[in-house]
C-alpha cells in the first residue's frame, strides 16, 4: 500500500529531470499519473512526443497496469492545460494533485534581454502554472480536495545573475501559490512551492561551472531527493501543510521564510528626504538584504 494510493496526479515537464523523477515516484507511491511534457529544447523549441511516451512506458513495465497517461500539451497554451486535467479525468475518473514543474530557460543580462525572451519564459514558469492550476480548481472544489505543488527557485527567492525573466517568474509563482493556499483553504485545497537543488539539463546550462563542479552537484543532488518531497505534499500525511515554500538540496529539507517587516520606524512629525537620509537610512541599512547569489546563501556542500 502506497501513500498515494488512489489518487490521480498532472505533472508537467515530466519527461525529463525533476518532473520524470516525480511522475516515478507518485506512481511508485500507489497514485495514477497525467505524464505531461511538450518534448521541446531547454529554451522551448520544438515538439517530441517521446519524452512522455517513454515516462509511461518505464511507469507502465514496473506496474503492469495502467497507472500512466502521455500528455504532451503546451503549459503556456490554456486549452492544453485544459485538456491536461481532462486527460486525468476521462482516464483515472478524478483528479487530486497539480505539480507545476515546466520550464524552459531564455537567460540574458537584462540589459540585452529581448521582449520575446521575456514573455516566452514568463508564459511557461507564470502562466503556465496559473493555466494548469486554474483548470483543475473546479474539481477540487467539487471534491473538496486537492494539492499543488510548484517549482519555484532561488533565482527568484534569493536573485541571479542574467536571469531577471526566470527570477521574476519564478517569485511570481510564490506569490500565486501563497494566492491560492489562502483563497482555497475552505476548500480543503492545499498549495505549496519547492525551491529545488538538483542536476538537470537545465543547470548544465548555467554559466561558470567546470566539468568537474556539475559532476560533483549531479552526484550530490538529484531529482529523486525532490521527489521524495513532492510525493510527501500529495498526500494525506501533509493535510495541514499549506502556504509554504520549501527547499530540497541533497538530503536537506528545509523551509523558507517569507517577507515581513524586520525594521520599522515612525516619526509623528512626518519624514522628510533629509530626514530619511539622516535618521531612517543609518538606522535600517546594516539590515538590509545584501545582493548574494545562491553559492553565497549555501556556501556548505549538500548532504
């Protein structure tokens, strides 16, 4: 018996990495899964059914039994998440849990980055987990039920280097998922977010990392370790666990505050700028949030 057991899941972006990782491991759990990937490049060119077609096959030869369905579908395109949650519906007869894990990578120093290198990664990170999370909130309310989980990232939650499109995305989705948590919580539907550490195609992409520093993060940090926390939100175990952002790196677990005031100041007389410069500024500025990369926030190796 699985923790999962009888429970049907979408997950996006999951002919590869983090997602294929996921869709192996909810099944390994006892759910039924909606395989879906668009089979496109790192940067969202190009369609390839085979992707997700080979998830379900490596699902389907483990269980023996139908517990996977391909779905090769655009995240950015609101009729293909339609037809997403559709797919979990006319196959499995219900649907109880969204993993918003699709993306794609457009990196460029902001003051190089074209519009279309902006709106592409913003339709697939933002839009596409609004698409796909807003397709399935009709049948988790009717049910009462259900789980998202989306994959945010540090790029977004601590700040990267030619990323401002990822990055912005990316802390969008926090800001939805928090969104969400609050106006379904009546419902009994629960929303977190996953900053992750794991190798995967897209990390290779990332500049400034020798042969030898991505041999040893893919040694270290693999999607199956973000799995195993994915899996854990879906089920009934983490019914009280909602609204939160958490991180994976390795065999660390760990939870992410969100922003609240830290230095408040008031003068019943009114501020001026002079009055800023001279009073607010010395007194807050040793708190301020200093402009560090992820390396410098996790300066440890992973467990």
């Amino acid at each position: 018996m699985g923790m999962m057991d009888g429970k049907v899941a979408v997950v996006t972006g999951a002919g590869g990495g983090i997602g294929r990782a996921t869709a192996l491991e909810l099944a390994d759990n006892g759910a039924c899964v909606v395989v879906n990937d668009i089979g496109g490049t790192v940067t969202g060119e190009g369609r390839d059914a085979g992707p997700a077609a080979r998830v379900v096959a490596e699902i389907t030869q483990k269980h023996g039994q139908k517990r996977a369905v391909a779905n090769a579908g655009s995240v950015a395109s609101w009729e293909d998440a339609q037809k997403m949650v559709q797919d979990a519906i006319d196959n499995f007869g219900r649907i109880d849990m969204v993993v918003n894990n699709a993306g794609i990578l457009r990196d460029r120093m902001f003051h190089y980055m074209s519009i279309e290198e902006w709106d592409a990664v913003m339709k697939v990170h933002l839009y596409g987990a609004f698409y796909v999370s807003r397709a399935a909130v009709p049948h988790f309310r009717k049910q009462e039920s259900g789980c998202y989980v989306h994959i945010t990232s540090t790029s977004g939650l601590i700040g990267s280097v030619g990323q401002t499109n990822y990055g912005a995305a990316k802390l969008g989705i926090a800001g939805l998922s928090r969104c969400i948590a609050m106006d379904m919580q009546r419902y009994n539907i629960r929303s977190n977010c996953i900053g992750p550490h794991a190798f995967s195609r897209m990390i290779e992409t990332v500049p400034g990392q020798s042969e030898e520093q991505l041999k040893a993060r893919a040694e270290k940090t693999k999607p199956d370790h973000i799995a195993k926390l994915i899996s854990f939100l879906g089920t009934d175990a983490a019914a009280k666990v909602s609204g939160q952002i958490f991180g994976v790196r390795g065999n660390e677990v760990y939870l992410y505050n969100q922003p609240r005031p830290i230095r408040i100041m008031a003068r019943p007389d009114g501020w001026t700028s002079e009055k800023l410069a001279e009073h607010w500024l010395p007194a807050v500025q040793n708190s301020f949030t200093p402009l560090e990369r992820t390396r410098d926030v996790y300066p440890w190796e992973p467990v």
